[in-house]
C-alpha cells in the first residue's frame, strides 16, 4: 500500500482515527486518577566514617572504600535496620514503602531513597532509617558511625507516577490501533467499489453503467 493511499484511507475513516485516540487517551486519564495514587521520594546521604588503625584510616584507599559503601548498602537493606526504624516509628513494618540505595565508587557517601504514599512520612522513614543504620553499623564494628549530611525533607511534589506520560502514550496507542484497523479493514475488503478497481481486477475497460434508481427493482 502507498503511502498516498493509505493518506486517501485515512481521511476516509478520519472520524475513527480522531476519536479512537482521543477516548483511548480520556479513559487513561480517568483510571489513572482514580485507581493509582501518588508516589513521593525522600532522599537522605550518609557519610561513613570508618574505624581507625593505629592513627591510619583502616579503609584509605577506593577500593576498601567502595567495600565499606558497599557494607552499609547491604545493612540499609537488613531487617535489623528496617525492624529498627519501624518500631522507632510506632510501625509494624515497612513494607509499604520502597527502599533504594545507592553509592559512589570514589566516596564513602551513600545514598538512602524511600519511596511511599505519603509525603511526610516517608520523610520520617527516611530519616529513621537513617538513625536506625549507624546504630546497627556500630554494633556490629562494620563502622565508627554513620553521619547525615543531606537530612530527608517532606518532598513537595509527587516523583512517580508521570500521568500526562501515560496519557500520551494511550493517545499514541489509539493512534496505532485506528490506523491498523483502518488498512486491515481495507485488505480484507472484497467489494469492488468503483469503475477503476472494476478495470485494473479484470483487466478490461468499462463500457457502460447501469444508474441505481431509488424505489425502482
């Protein structure tokens, strides 16, 4: 199929092609608001101060470093560390929220991401999380403590959930589908709907035509 015909079919069936998308992209909008909710990210750093060996740092070079990050990485993910940080909280656990930690190879700074629902508490959870980490780290020597530099603030806006994103990609969708349905309807189409097609199908020209007249057999 060229181009221009498909063009030609296009503008054919121009109302399907307008309206598929733009109900694909309307319903996408409504389920959206209405059975997703938002999400917020809180973001604390930590730096890791590491125990000392006779005056020397016991973890002077990147790689020790990258291994001590590494450490606490491991920690921040424990159910020492999130029991820990729940209970603080008055929480039976935290499995509501999404936990991501991430870490340099060149520093001993990490960073704590929680994700949740609510704003302000996934700040606090933030924050707890981080209290509950340089607590676990001493006790079991893996640190001499863990600092914030970076406290976790109540985040403002919503950091997921991008629905004009979702809803472009229903209006895209819709797009495609029409225009599949279109050129799908048009191959499996057997009707000879006019003089031209009569002649290029049978290879001989039209010699006449036979008028329809309304209300006659």
């Amino acid at each position: 199929m060229a181009l221009l015909e498909l063009f030609q079919l296009l503008k054919k069936h121009l109302k399907l092609v307008i309206t598929l998308p733009v109900v694909c992209a309307i319903v996408m909008g409504i389920a959206s608001f209405a059975m997703m909710d938002n999400t917020y990210t809180a973001t604390t750093s930590m730096y890791i101060l590491a125990k000392t060996d006779g005056g020397q740092m016991s973890y002077n070079d990147l790689s020790a470093s990258q291994m001590l990050s590494n450490d606490i990485a491991t920690l921040l993910d424990s159910n020492s560390v999130k029991s820990g940080a729940a209970k603080d909280l008055g929480l039976s656990d935290l499995d509501d929220y999404k936990i991501a930690v991430s870490s340099e190879t060149t520093t001993r700074v990490i960073t704590l991401s929680v994700t949740g629902t609510d704003a302000k508490e996934t700040a606090k959870v933030a924050r707890a999380m981080a209290n509950s980490v340089s607590t676990v780290a001493q006790n079991v020597g893996a640190a001499q403590s863990i600092n914030v530099v970076d406290e976790a603030k109540t985040p403002e806006s919503p950091s997921g959930l991008k629905r004009l994103l979702y809803v472009a990609v229903a209006f895209l969708a819709g797009v495609f589908i029409a225009i599949a349905y279109v050129v799908l309807a048009d191959i499996l189409n057997m009707r000879i709907c006019g003089a031209e097609e009569a002649e290029e199908l049978l290879g001989i020209p039209v010699v006449g035509r036979i008028p329809a007249m309304k209300g006659g057999k």
